[in-house]
C-alpha cells in the first residue's frame, strides 16, 4: 500500500471520534491579558455544550455549532467561534472588575434575606438527575499520591434542604473512571478517611450564611448584572476560626451565581484532633467555590461546577503529614432524569470506586484534561514501583 494512503488511515484512525459527527474542535490556553498566568475553571460554552479550563488554562471544546462564549467573572466576556480560535493558541481575557472603596451594606440581613427568599422559586427542590465530571487529587506534603477521574450520573432528591425536605439523598451511577495512585509498601490504607459521595457533595450544598452572624460589604463590579456581596464571620472571644467569603449574586433574579469562601483558623495548636488507634488527625483549612448556572430546561439554577479543598493534618508514630484532598465536579448535562440507578453506594470512601478502563473515552473527551502535573505523576509511577505499592485501572 502506497505510504501517503497508510499515513492518511493512520490520521483518520486516530482523530476523536467526535470528528466523524462533524463537530467543530478548537484546543486553547487561556492566559490573564495582564499578568500573564494561565486561568483556570473559566467556562466555554455555547446554548449547547460547555466546558472549563483546567489549571494550566487549557481546554479542548467540540461543538456542532459554530458560535463560542467564553466567560469568568472579574474578566470581559469574550464572543467568537471555531474559526477564530484556530488561528491562535493563546487567549488573553482582560481583567474587568474593579473594586471601589467599600461599604458596609446597612441593610444587610434584609438583602440576604431577600436572596434567600427567592431560593425555593429559583433552585430545584425535587428529584432530579445529572451528568457530571469529578476530578479527586489527594497530595501528601505538597505532591501528589493519588487521583481519580469519574464520569457519573447523580440522582438527587433536592439540591437543598427546606422545612419539607430535611435531608438530602443522592443515587451515584459511575459511568467511566480512570485512577492513579501510590501506597507505601509499609501500609495499605491510608491514614485517615477521604470524603464518601454524599459527604462531598453536601459541601457543595454549603453556601448559606445566617445573616445576624455575618458582616456583609459590597464590591463594585464592572458588569452591572451582578452585585459582590463579601462577608465575614463575627469573631467570639470563644472561637479558634473564622468564615471569609463572597456572593456573585445575578441581579434580575436575585440568584446566586457563584459562593466561595475560606475558613480561616486562628490559632490552630488549639483546634482538637480526632483519633483512631494510633494515629490522630484535624482539619487545618477549608476552601469552597461553587458556580452556578440557569438551566433552559426549567429556568433554574443547577451546580454548574465547584470546587473543595480540604486540609488536614496527620500525626502518627510522632511524625506529622499535611493531607490536601481536592475535589472539582462539572455538570455537562442537567435535569436529564428524575431517577438514577445506582451502583455505588454514596456513604462509601470515594476513592474505593471500582470501573474498567475505557481508553477510547478518555482520549476523546473533552471535559477533565491531564494538566502537566498529573502527567508527571503518572509518568512517575514506574520509578516509583521498589518504594511504592503503585496500582491504577488504565495499566491492568
């Protein structure tokens, strides 16, 4: 067979089958037009598909139509399409928010209270089901030891709870998995329980704020849809933390947009630690964004994407270890059911997931792409086999 022909089957055979579909492809990095740095969890998306950049500002987007939004508060929305992207790697989006002198908002708890008002009408309290990405890192003194990718279907009986409804309920369907990680030789689990499915995904479940305990101030922002409510927690003499976060709250609905806040520890030689036979942990830092979204289905909000990091602190046998657990999900479908077959159970360690390897999908989506630091640790695990018990489902 003539060479050019094998090199063209080659080619063909080894485009995202995405291609054969006749969906459009652009793969980018987004960059901040003023300092430089790579931006990540910006949202591209159009009234079809939709996706985010990763932490090195990267993204891949497919899409059979044409026209591209790419959006991230405290920068100016850009509008383009396929054409416009594939002449140039880089895009630099402009910093647009800027912050005037602050002032504490005198009426504070009634325009919180106004806000939460409007929750039962613009958020789901009933059954409903989603397509989401995870994405799990788990980092040990600062690298990396153990990650995991889902792709899952969530069953919820509600996105939060009411007088009606007191408890949240979910139903995990995994549909694609693929994970890495390294265990030292001298032990097989680790030393401290990870979060389960349910536990997580009330954290991100966690945005509310009691309006008497809480300082509220208002920062300017460029776009006039959206107002930024900061906030910070009254501090007891009693208490050894404090809450510091902010509201993007969108204006015509007078619902929120994005939530995001530290817990900040004061003194954290005082914070208490938990124990099990020999060793002894606490959480040292906390840290929640939550971005939210308008569905056209039913015109309301949905988790469109968020992000927890934990960190916690491990002594045993005298030797102490920083954990940083972190915890990124996107939703890439809405509402898509009100029932969700399960085949993991929600209270169980979410790291203890179990799924075949689907090479094929991997390579061809488009939603959690490896950053450079996930490729070194991959690329890490052979060297690491004589210290380490390595074990992952895409080398099985």
């Amino acid at each position: 067979m003539n060479i050019k022909i094998i090199l063209l089957l080659t080619f063909i055979i080894n485009l995202p089958f995405l291609t054969f579909s006749q969906k459009n492809f652009t793969e980018n990095i987004i960059l901040d037009g003023e300092t430089f740095n790579p931006i990540s969890s910006v949202n591209i998306f159009n009234s079809k598909d939709n996706t985010i950049s990763n932490e090195d500002g990267k993204f891949i987007f497919y899409s059979d139509i044409d026209t591209i939004i790419i959006s991230h508060i405290g920068y100016e929305k850009v509008k383009t399409n396929f054409n416009n992207l594939k002449r140039k790697d880089t895009i630099f989006l402009n910093q647009q928010n800027i912050v005037l002198n602050e002032v504490e908002i005198k009426n504070r708890e009634s325009f919180i209270k106004k806000v939460y008002g409007k929750v039962n009408y613009n958020f789901p309290f009933f059954e409903y089901g989603e397509k989401s990405f995870l994405r799990c890192i788990v980092k040990k003194n600062g690298e990396i030891i153990k990650f995991q990718d889902i792709l899952l279907d969530i069953g919820r009986n509600s996105l939060f709870t009411n007088p009606k409804i007191k408890t949240i309920s979910y139903d995990i369907r995994i549909l694609n998995l693929r994970k890495a990680g390294i265990i030292p030789k001298s032990k097989k689990v680790e030393d401290f329980e990870l979060l389960s499915f349910n536990n997580l995904l009330k954290w991100y479940s966690a945005i509310f704020t009691n309006p008497k305990n809480y300082h509220y101030y208002e920062e300017k922002l460029m776009d006039s849809n959206y107002v930024k409510i900061n906030f910070s927690k009254k501090m007891s003499f009693k208490s050894t933390k404090s809450i510091e976060g902010y509201y993007i709250i969108d204006k015509k609905n007078l619902a929120f947009h994005k939530v995001h806040y530290n817990t900040i520890f004061e003194n954290i030689s005082e914070i208490p630690y938990k124990e099990k036979k020999n060793v002894k942990w606490k959480t040292i830092a906390n840290e929640l964004s939550v971005s939210f979204k308008k569905s056209r289905k039913n015109n309301k909000f949905y988790i469109n994407n968020a992000k927890l990091k934990n960190v916690v602190e491990v002594i045993k046998n005298n030797e102490k270890t920083v954990y940083e657990a972190t915890y990124e999900i996107l939703t890439t479908q809405n509402f898509i059911s009100k029932s969700v077959i399960s085949n993991f159970s929600s209270n169980k360690n979410l790291f203890k997931t179990k799924f075949t390897y689907n090479e094929d999908f991997w390579k061809n989506q488009n939603q959690l792409l490896l950053n450079d630091k996930l490729f070194k640790f991959i690329n890490s695990l052979d060297k690491l086999k004589n210290e380490y018990d390595v074990y992952s489902n895409f080398s099985e």
